[in-house]
C-alpha cells in the first residue's frame, strides 16, 4: 500500500525519529491552515477534504485548547508542518496576524521549490505584494466537487484541468460551503440599491472579522434605510449561512412567534424520547452551527427584546430606531444619505442623470433615503425630466411627495398597487373584501380558516363565497396572481405597506366597518382556554393580530379573547411579556370603561397570576383582594366569575403563607361547587385540586392524599394526563405522600410530571423547574444524594437564568441544594450558602414567612454541624418561637423545630431539656400525623435514647426531621 505521506516533499531535519518536532515537540504534520476567523467554514472543509485524502492538518478551530496562547500556538503549528496552507480573502489580507503566519512559511522556502506555501483563493481578491508571486489555488464559483478536486491536484502537482466542461461563469459568489442559505424568509433585494458601503464593511467587520460580535444593531432615525440596508447586508453576505431568517420584533410577543415559524420551517417534531419541544429542538439546532443569521426587524427597545435573542455561535442583526442597544449589541449608527449617495440612487433609477439637478432635490429632501428613493422612482417611471420634477417639488411639496413609488417605503406606494384594487373591484369584489380585512390585521400570516369559520361575522359578498370553496379559493388566489398577498399552505398575508395603502383607500366610516369586522372575527376564534395546550397553535396564530387591535376596545368578546391572549403568554412561560401586555390592557380599559368594568377586572385577575408567576406574592393577594370585594358588591356569590377570583385569592394567601386561612378559602370553593354541580364537574373538580394543596400546606396529609387520589383519576379521565390540570393534581398528591413518608410513590409521580412537562411545555418552562424541583425532593428523602443534587443544581441554573437569583423559587432551588451539600459533607458550604438565601428571603417574602423560616431551620442545623452550638439553639428556638405563632404548635414544620431542637440540646448534654422537648413534639406529631408516620417513630426512638441515657455524641444528626417536600405554587 502506498500511503499519502509518501507524497510530502520531504521533512525538517529536526524531526525525531518518532514522528515530533525536535524544537516544538508537536507531533508532525502535512499541512497547517493558516486563515482568519471569518472565514473558518472554508478553512473547516478545507481541513477536513485534506485529511480525507490522508494527509494530516492543524487548524486552529481543532487543535488549539481553550486558555493557550494563541501566538505560541501558531508559532509551533508553523514549525511542526512541512506545509502551509494560506486561505486567501480579503480579510485575510488585511490581517496583522495572517501576514506572519504566510511570511514564515515563505521564509523558509523564498523560491517556492519545496511548495512550503500553497496560496488557496476563497474570493476573488487582489494578491498583494510577494502573494502576487504565487499560483494560487481558486475555490470560489465552482461547486463542492470541483474544489475538492482542484485542492488535490494542487497538493499532489497533478494539471488542473476539469474531467468535464467548466459551466459559463456566474456572478461573484462564494458559492459553498454555503451558497444560497438552504432556510430562509429574506425578503427580496433591492435592485436600485444604492451607497452605504462604509456601513456594509462595518457590518462586515462586526459580524465576520477575527472577532466577530454575535449581535449588531442597526440604529437611525425612521426613513434612514435600516431594514434597506439589512437585507442588502444579507443578501451579500448569504453564501455563509446556511439559515437566514427576517423576524418581525416590534413587539417581543410577535417576535417568539416569528421564532416559532422558523421552527416549523425546519419540519421539527417533539421528540418524544429526549422530552424536547419544538422549539427546544431550535434552540439545539442554533447551538450547533455557527452558519445562521437572524434579522430582527423593527425592535422597539432592548429590554423588550433581549429575552427573545438566542444564544449561540451564529449571528444576530436588529433594527431599531432606538438608540439604547450599546449595552446589548455593538452598534451600526445609520444617518441620511451623504451627497454623493443621492446622486448614485437617482443613477440607479436614470440613465445619463444630471448630477447636479439630482443633487439640488436630494438638497431639498435633506438627502433622507426614503423620500430619495420615492423621487428617483417617481422620475424614472414617469419619464419626467429633472428640472420638471425640481419644479413641481419646490412648488407643491407633500402633494408631490406623497407620489412616487419606492421599494419598501410607505409614501407614494398607492399608486403601485390601485390599478390592480380597482380592477378587483369590478371583477373580484370578494377578494377585495379580503385584502381589506387582512390589511386591518397584523401583517402576519392570517388563517383562512379565520374567514370560513365564521360567516355570520361577515357582510355580503364575502359572507356567502366564505361558505363556497370554489368561489373563496378563487377570489383568495386573485389575490395572489396578482401579488397583492402570499398564499403558503392555509394562510394568507399582506405586506404592511400594502395593507396602510389599502386602508388609505377607505373613507373613515370604510375603516371603522372593516376594523369592527376584523375585531368580531378575531373574537369569534378565541378557543376559550388559554391553559390547555391543545389550543396553543390557534392562539399564536391569533396573537399578532390582536396586538394589532388591541387599542380597539370592541365588543366583550374581544376584550375576553384580549384576556386570554394575556393568558396564553403566560401559560407559554413567557412571563415578563404577559405582564406587560396586561398592564397596557388595564390602563386603556381604565380610561375607557372605568374601573369596575367587568373586563377591567378579568385582567386584573390575569395580572395577579402573572405577578404571583414572577415572585410579587403580596402584590398579586393584594390585587385580587381588592378585585374579589368589588365583584362580590355587584355579583352573586355563584357567579363564575366570583368563583374564579376567590379560587386565585385562596392561592395567593398560600404563597405568602396564610396557609390555615388560604385552607378555609379552598374548603368553602369545594363545598359550593361540590353542592351546585356534583364531583364531576370541571370546575369542581379544579377547587378539589386547590384544597388538597392547601390541606398539604397546612400538615393534613392523610385527607390530602385522599381527595387527590380521587381527583386525579377524575381530572385524567376528563382532561387528559397531559393536561396542566392534571399535572398540577399529580403534584399536590405526591406532596402529600412525601410527607406521608412514601417518597418512593412520590417519585414516580414527580417523574412523570417531569416528562410530561418538558414534553408540552419544553425544558425551559417555570412550571416544568417545578416539577423537577419536586422530583428532586423526593430523591433527596429516599438517601439519593447525587442525583437530587444534579437535579436541584440543573434546576437553579434555569431559574436564576429565567427568573433572576433573587426569585423566590429561584432562592428554594438555592437552599434545597445547600441542605443537600451539607449531607453530604460539606456543612460550611451549606452554611454560607444558607445564610445568604435567608437574608434574600427576608427581603422577598418577609422574616416570618414558613419558607424564610424553613431556611432558618436549615441554617440552625448548619451552625450545629460546623460547632456553632451556641447559635444553632438560639436560632432554632427564634424559629420554633416564630413557627408555634404562625402555623400552630401541631404543624409539622413547628414539629420539625421542636424535634431539631430537642436533638441540639441533647448534644450539648441537656437530656432534661431534650426529653421535654422530644415529648411535645410527639404528642403534636401523633395528633396531626398519627403514631404510625415515620417521623412520630424517629421522635419516640429519640425520646427512649435521651430518657434511657443512651445518647451518643453528635447522635443529633441522626435524629433530626428532615425537610420535606413543598410543591406549592
């Protein structure tokens, strides 16, 4: 066999015998890539082809470790290879480090008799100064297979002619790895494109130079050209991409749909087997390519989006007219056009332009590229001579601006599109009515189905061909034919200039009509539940469009599916959005139907979930206080709407520790509606949920576990398992057998809620780090230290991630995994740890709270365990103290302190002191608990050692109450 290493073309002498070099001790190789980070995909498959035909390669991307010097690396890669292969491109040509890296190699071979240097060519550039000297190797304009064959025929000195006739060349692409990107919705280029070239290369330079930034922001004042000049940077720049995707983010909502739609363009499926969603899938698929760009198009503001960008090694461009990104993004700061740059788009439009004349109009439009774009279009079209057009500008102004028609820019565009509308008018007038109501909507995809479900919201014609397939299909591809609106699948959409064109075209009473149409449709689609995710689909397709509306304030229909679209958002996790959105909902229902409207109300319900969903407990009791009194002075106690709110408020009492009070709400909910509509009912059903939650919350776990049970098996038999109120079921239940001390059956549950929810919800959802947060729990009771550990610690880098450190379920996940720590082994991290989550809960939920005092509790035995004796007894008597007053003396969380302290005591050789407390925590415990619970049997086993003298030292450890699981929220 003859092995490719025979065709180098000799070896350092100061190579061992062992195949290193003497100088370096790196093992020696073929060839060494010497390129640029911006051009690291050609380098890859440059690497990657030569090692295919045998040879071996360093490239940088492969073989330099993170936290090595890269000078001494590249140094050594150059001496350890008996070739180098320079990957010339324009940045390549202009960087400092590239030049020494080509230079050494030439200095070891000035007259290139040995090839110590191959110049391979990836675009067409000039070849500088001693480069100029070499036979390059060109890869560009030619396809994958045609490189790869001309990169070994140049390694190898075999001629280079094709084995078939070369194809007539195409305009300058780079042509692979990438080409056209395989995913994209780019919107089509600009051919009268013009100027702006300074800010191509700074985008150029920002998002492909040696040290790319992943976000770039394009900044300008409105009319400047910025999405202009973002599709003309991606257009240019589309053969590295393999996905380029245009994202509509004046509003983050819309902007995480956008994001939806380019899953769904990718064709993912949940994966069952790896519990992802879609759009974890997306996310994966983003993390492991670097050849993706994402334009976000029309940002309104950087806190609005920065929850949205992705993370990952590919690309971000936005658009904005804000100028606040700096601290978010480097910055593209986007001007008017200078003189010059006007002249150049008047000479893209006109032949033989009199540059003078076009300079004394850009003069008077102030050189902003929209209105220069509309004159040079208007001329051109017209055939209207410059001195004309100057004229009638200095002469009439808007009316003349106002004219024109300009690629992507709202005045003058009427005028493209009337001839086609009026012409509808006459032969299509059904697909006139349409355009009208799409143009009322959101420029986003609108379902058909949003029509033909719902004829008796519309007028004549369109009511009756809606029910006609043939005549709708018809008038709809009208629309098409004549690009009036894209058709995909079962969805039509109308650009947003055309739609502002079309509502142009109505009178004001014309606009009025078409908008209360669109408003009446949009309602009549609400599926009624935003927390079943079995309508999660139909409200992200209605979701932009009743942004759109939303200043509207309709019929009581719409502001219920406005409601629910709040709902729904925060149902999907997306808490900060929901929370705006309710909050501009309230202050403009406020205004216009004062603030006892029923509808003001029903959002301010929605508002306290989302706030109780963000960690404000007492903000969220305090709104639906307030609302439930207001319903209950103007509705019967049976009004479901009353019902509703008190459910809400019952849940907030529980989070900010009301638990015997919030026990009480949830009892008096069940009876009336057990009594009013039998045990079957949904709602019925939902209050047993609510009470057996609270009955975990206040000790009472025997009777929990029995209503639970029952409610379970009826909420899967009419919901679904996967319904979230089913799972939220499932948790409550294996609470309470966790407490019960049945952590095994506890753990299958919480398992299965894990899977459940990364399956509907995907991994990065609130309610899903609960469910692992419980499952962790319950490893942790059954003695398995390392796995409750990964899960509490995987669980709190979400949550601090999502939430911030300070959440309050953020701060649970903190000092679960702190007790963890202390078990096994480590008391002084727990105790650092510990001390600094309950100074963050004072500040959250109050010094008096059962979870600040369950971290108290926690930190007591930490001081204990690190010989701060002392201060452990004074802590646990503060928190038995605190507990005894708030929850009672028979609550086991007060059980846990007198038991905790008991064993402290009997540590420190107070066996009197420890027996008296070992015994009021037995009888406390027998009476909530019963005398068969593991922890009656622990406190009696404890109570016999102390009273018998066969206390052991440091036996405290073993005999204290451990923390058991709290699923509430």
């Amino acid at each position: 066999m003859v092995f490719a290493g025979s065709l180098r073309l000799g070896l350092e002498a100061s190579m061992h015998q062992d195949g290193t070099d003497a100088e370096s001790g790196r093992s020696r190789k073929d060839f060494f890539i010497s390129y640029t980070g911006s051009d690291e995909d050609f380098a890859q498959w440059i690497a990657w082809q030569l090692e295919k035909f045998g040879y071996t390669t360093i490239l940088q991307a492969w073989d330099f470790a993170a936290g090595s010097h890269f000078v001494h690396e590249m140094h050594e890669a150059a001496q350890a290879a008996d070739q180098t292969i320079a990957v010339l491109s324009r940045t390549y040509l202009q960087s400092n480090y590239a030049a020494a890296e080509w230079q050494e190699a030439w200095r070891r071979d000035p007259t290139g008799a040995g090839r110590r240097l191959i110049a391979v060519r990836i675009e067409d550039c000039e070849r500088p100064g001693l480069l100029g000297q070499l036979v390059t190797v060109d890869l560009f304009d030619v396809d994958a297979s045609t490189a790869s064959a001309r990169l070994r025929a140049a390694i190898t000195k075999a001629r280079a002619k094709p084995l078939r006739e070369p194809s007539f060349p195409s305009r300058r692409s780079r042509g692979f790895p990438g080409g056209w990107p395989r995913t994209t919705n780019l919107p089509r280029r600009n051919p009268h494109f013009a100027g702006r070239e300074r800010e191509l290369d700074r985008l150029d330079e920002l998002l492909s130079g040696d040290r790319p930034a992943s976000v770039v922001t394009i900044c300008g004042m409105g009319g400047a050209g910025k999405t202009q000049l973002a599709i003309e940077y991606a257009h240019r720049s589309s053969s590295r991409y393999d996905t380029v995707w245009w994202i509509s983010a004046q509003q983050p909502v819309i902007a995480v749909n956008n994001l939806a739609n380019l899953a769904e363009r990718f064709d993912l499926r949940p994966d069952n087997s790896r519990n992802v969603t879609v759009l974890e899938l997306l996310w994966e698929q983003l993390r492991t390519s670097d050849r993706w760009l994402l334009i976000f198009d029309n940002a309104e503001s950087p806190a609005g989006l920065r929850d949205y960008l992705p993370h990952g090694p590919g690309h971000v461009l936005v658009t904005s007219q804000l100028r606040e990104w700096g601290q978010l993004s480097r910055v593209v700061e986007l001007g008017v056009f200078s003189r010059q740059e006007s002249i150049e788009l008047f000479r893209s439009h006109i032949r033989d332009c009199d540059s003078g004349l076009a300079a004394e109009i850009a003069e008077e439009l102030g050189d902003l590229p929209m209105f220069v774009a509309q004159a040079s279009s208007y001329v051109a079209t017209r055939r209207l001579p410059l001195d004309t057009y100057l004229r009638l500008l200095r002469s009439y102004g808007d009316q003349v601006l106002a004219k024109g028609e300009a690629m992507d820019y709202q005045h003058g565009i009427d005028t493209v599109w009337s001839m086609f509308i009026e012409r509808l008018e006459t032969e299509q007038p059904v697909a006139v009515r349409v355009l009208e109501l799409c143009a009322a909507l959101a420029p986003d995809a609108v379902p058909l189905s949003l029509f033909t479900a719902h004829p008796e919201v519309l007028t004549e014609p369109l009511r009756s061909a809606v029910s006609d397939d043939v005549q709708f299909t018809e008038a709809v591809g009208e629309l098409a034919r004549c690009s009036l609106a894209t058709r995909s699948d079962d969805v039509i959409q109308v650009h947003r200039m055309l739609q502002a064109a079309i509502l142009r075209r109505l009178d004001e009473s014309g606009r009025a009509r078409t908008t209360a149409t669109a408003v009446d449709l949009l309602a009549a689609a609400d599926p009624g539940d935003p927390e079943d995710h079995r309508h999660w689909l139909s409200y992200a397709q209605l979701l932009p469009h009743a942004l759109k509306l939303q200043h509207e304030v309709g019929t009581d229909d719409f502001r219920r599916l406005l409601v629910n679209i709040g709902g729904y958002t925060l149902a999907r996790g997306q808490l900060l959005a929901a929370n705006e959105f309710l909050i501009e909902l309230i202050a403009l229902w406020t205004s216009s139907l004062g603030e006892d409207a029923p509808d003001v109300l029903a959002a301010l319900n929605r508002l306290a979930a989302t706030l109780r969903a963000l960690g404000q407990y007492r903000s969220a009791l305090t709104i639906d206080q307030d609302v439930l009194a207001r319903l209950r002075g103007a509705a019967d106690a049976r009004d479901p709407r009353v019902q509703q709110v008190a459910e809400t408020t019952a849940n907030a009492l529980d989070d900010v520790g009301h638990y015997q009070e919030s026990m009480e709400a949830h009892r008096v909910q069940y009876e009336e509606r057990m009594a009013a509509y039998g045990p079957d009912d949904l709602m019925t059903l939902k209050a047993a949920s609510g009470l057996g939650h609270a009955l975990v919350s206040c000790g009472y776990f025997t009777e929990a576990v029995r209503l639970l049970e029952d409610t379970l098996r009826r909420r899967s038999q009419y919901l679904g398992p996967q319904h979230q109120g089913t799972i939220f079921t499932s948790t409550g239940l294996a609470a309470a057998l966790a407490n019960s001390g049945r952590e095994q059956r506890a753990l299958e549950l919480d398992t299965e809620a894990v899977e459940l929810r990364r399956r509907v919800l995907g991994g990065h959802h609130p309610h899903t780090w609960i469910a692992q947060h419980c499952a962790a729990s319950d490893l942790w009771l059954l003695g398995r230290m390392e796995e409750a550990l990964a899960l509490f610690e995987e669980t709190l880098r979400e949550r601090r991630s999502a939430l911030g450190s300070r959440h309050p379920e953020t701060l649970q996940s903190a000092t679960s995994a702190a007790t963890v720590y202390s078990a096994m082994g480590d008391p002084e991290a727990a105790l650092a740890e510990h001390r600094r989550v309950l100074r963050e809960y004072e500040q959250a939920l109050g010094a008096e709270h059962p979870t600040t005092l369950q971290c108290s509790n926690d930190l007591a035995v930490d001081l204990q365990e690190t010989g701060a004796a002392g201060e452990a007894v004074a802590l646990h008597e503060q928190t038995l103290a605190r507990r005894t007053a708030l929850l009672g003396p028979a609550h086991p969380d007060t059980v846990q302190s007198l038991n905790n302290l008991a064993a402290c005591c009997a540590d420190q050789g107070d066996a009197e002191t420890a027996a008296s407390l070992f015994r009021e925590a037995l009888r406390a415990c027998d009476a909530r608990l019963g005398s068969e619970h593991p922890d009656a049997i622990l406190i009696s086993d404890s109570l016999d050692l102390v009273s018998q003298g066969n206390w052991r030292r440091n036996q405290g450890r073993h005999a204290r109450l451990l923390t058991r699981a709290n699923h509430r929220y």
